[in-house]
C-alpha cells in the first residue's frame, strides 16, 4: 500500500487543477514544489499593497464559460481587460493590439475602409514577393506578420520585440506565435478575442491557494533530488516539470526562454498609467514594464496608493538554473519534444500536465482545460 494515490510534481496553475480534482475525487494527493511557494509562476507576493506579478504579467481570459465558471468558483476575478500600449521605435506610443486606433495613430486612417485599403495594398505587396519565390502559406513569423498586417506596422511594432523576446530573428520562428494577436477594424483595444477576461481579486496566489485548500503540501522539495523516494511514496505521478529533465536530457536539451525582471519601488502613485507598455524598438534593452497596480487598481483607486512598482522584463535564453517560462516551438525542438512525448505516451503511471511537461506555448485557461481533460480521463 502506497502513502499516496498520486504524487504531484509542481504546484503551479497545472499541479494546482490536477490536485484540486483528483482530491475531490477521494484520491489522497501529495502536491511538492521546489520552490518556497505555491502558484508556480503565476505567483503573486504582495508588497506595499500591491499584488506583484513576481514571473511577470498574468492575465486570465477565456471563451470557454465552463474554465470561467470553474476559476471563479473558488476566487472572485475583477473586470481587468488588458489593452497594452507600444512604445515604438519612432518614439510615439501606439494602441494594441492592431486596430483601428493603431491605423489613425499609424497613417492617420479615420474610416475602416480607410484602413483596410492601406493593409491590402501592404499585404498585397508581400503577398506578391512570396509568390516570386513559389510560396503560397507563411513559413514564419515574418512572413506571417507580412501578410496580415504589412511592412510599416510589422517594422514598428512586431519585428525588434518579437526578435527581442525570442532571441531569434522572425524568419526563424513559427508563424503561430503572431497569430495570437488580433487585428480589428473597429476602435477595440482589448488585447484578446475572449469573452471572460479578468484578474483573480488579491492575486493570484490566492487562486491557487484555494484550489490546493486540503492538500497536502510540500514546498522547498526537490523532486529531482529524491526521486526514488518519492516515487515510492504514490501509485501514480502529475509530472508538471520540463519534459526534457524528466528523461535525463536523453535525447538532448529543449531550447526555453526565460525572462528576468528588474522590479522597482517608486514613489509615484502612477508611473505610466497603464499595466503594460511593451518597447517594440531594437535599442530599449527590456520588452516590456509591467505597472503591477494597475492589474487590481482603476480609476481614482489607483491614487489610494502613493507608491507604484514596476518591473523592466528582460527576455533570455534559458540554460541549466533559469526557470524555464516560455518553450521554444520551432522545427528544431518541436521534432525532438516529439522523442520525448513518444516516452511520455508509454508511460503507465505517469501524467504529463501543463506548458512545460507538454512542451507548448499554453495560456491559463488551456492548462486548466488540458489538465481537467487529462484527469477527467484517469479517474
Ligand atoms: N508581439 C509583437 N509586438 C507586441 C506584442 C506582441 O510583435 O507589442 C508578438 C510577439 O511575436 C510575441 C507574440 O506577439 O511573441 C505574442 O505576444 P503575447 O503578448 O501574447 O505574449 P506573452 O504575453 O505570452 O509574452
């Protein structure tokens, strides 16, 4: 007889879902992390009153009503809708996502049809190049960005942050990451499609908090450093760690990126008057400052406070020791996660959940969604 019906490696937004629910199905659940806190990186701390985004900006949205049902039963979530601004390399600040207040700001274009004449005629011409040289679908993101929204908007606005962010020039990565972004004809600056959208009231750790309520817990716990042990403590395994560590780099290292954050005190109640301002320009060294009260605070609360915090993200490629945030989904790895994942599929007794043991570039609300999936399916 096992201590334990299953083990869980990792506490974050995945251990968190599996846990949740594997408990609430009478399994008896150990939950560790080698972290000193739960909520993996969608940790909150508070300081000074403010809820501080400690692995950078979070922000939950889904259209699946189910996921939001099921995030707000255990915390209430307020109505933050994120509408980011860029700041570009002419120096000018920019609405985003690409919409009809980026095309005024960008070509003084006041009509959608305005608008949408001057990205055809873009779109038009990289359209054209490509079928020079036989192409018919985007092969990357460059070409992607080219032919959805055109050159001026791509050089402004797409092209340094995203060769920023990802360490990698935009001809070498996929054309799926840009198409996360939407482009709209009409004066919307919500930065997502979704119908929910919000923050999780006092922050994030609470969330999961709540999700974990009756668990037992074990933080500072390396699984890596005990394995053996704790293998034998639980019939079955969560694994929610890099897939690549779990096999002992068998077959090689899978590429991450990771982000570091310079996270200031200032004494100002408003530093840039917006969560998010990202630096789309090639010089500014960070991709983006996050205003971490702005999250929680609108309007005249914002002044309640006479302090802000900010955080400067800085974005680098990952090696042994980082935490790894975000997986690098290019030909190159996406073939060598498929090594891996085939071992993963054999496995009896363990489960691979979440964005680093399945190797995707998954937002919150698909974590919870594959996770509920994957549970749902073993008990
Ligand atoms: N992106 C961009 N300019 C921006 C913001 C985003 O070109 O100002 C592109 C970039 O390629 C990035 C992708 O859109 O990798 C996805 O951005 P998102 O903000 O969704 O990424 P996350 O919040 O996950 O870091």
């Amino acid at each position: 007889m096992k201590k334990y019906d299953f083990l869980i490696v990792g506490a974050g937004l995945a251990g968190a879902t599996a846990a949740h629910e594997l408990t609430k199905k009478g399994n008896k659940c150990l939950v560790i992390d080698r972290r000193a806190h739960t909520a993996g990186n969608i940790y909150t701390e508070n300081v000074d009153g403010i809820n501080v985004h400690r692995y950078g900006a979070h922000i939950f949205h889904t259209s699946d009503k189910k996921i939001w049902d099921y995030v707000n039963s255990f915390v209430d979530f307020n109505r933050y809708t994120n509408c980011p601004v860029a700041k570009a390399p002419d120096g000018k600040l920019y609405n985003l996502p690409f919409n009809m207040n980026t095309f005024y700001q960008m070509w003084g274009v006041k009509t959608p049809d305005e608008a949408q004449a001057r990205i055809d005629e873009q779109r038009q011409q990289a359209i054209s190049r490509m079928q020079a040289d036989g192409v018919t679908e985007p092969r990357n993101l460059e070409e992607q960005a080219l032919t959805l929204i055109g050159h001026d908007i791509y050089e402004k606005l797409i092209k340094y942050y995203t060769e920023k962010q990802w360490g990698r020039k935009c001809t070498e990565l996929p054309a799926f990451i840009i198409r996360r972004l939407p482009v709209r004809l009409t004066f919307d600056n919500n930065y997502f499609n979704d119908s929910y959208q919000g923050i999780p009231i006092g922050g994030y750790t609470r969330l999961i908090e709540k999700m974990l309520s009756g668990v037992e817990v074990r933080l500072n716990t390396d699984y890596f450093e005990n394995r053996q042990e704790l293998d034998g403590l639980a019939n079955k395994i969560i694994y929610t760690g890099e897939i690549d560590r779990f096999y002992d780099y068998q077959f090689g290292t899978l590429q991450y990126r990771t982000v570091s954050f310079d996270t200031e005190i200032i004494d100002s109640s408003n530093y840039q008057g917006n969560a998010v301002v990202n630096y789309t320009d090639a010089t500014t060294p960070f991709t983006r400052i996050i205003e971490h009260k702005h999250f929680e605070a609108f309007g005249n609360e914002v002044y309640a406070n006479p302090k802000t915090i900010i955080s400067r993200e800085y974005s680098k490629e990952w090696k042994p020791g980082d935490e790894p945030y975000y997986p690098v989904n290019d030909d190159k790895n996406s073939n060598l996660y498929a090594k891996y994942k085939a071992l993963a599929d054999s496995e009896k007794k363990v489960i691979f959940c979440g964005r680093l043991a399945e190797y995707k570039y998954y937002d919150m609300h698909q974590v919870i969604a594959a996770t509920l999936e994957k549970i749902a399916a073993l008990v």
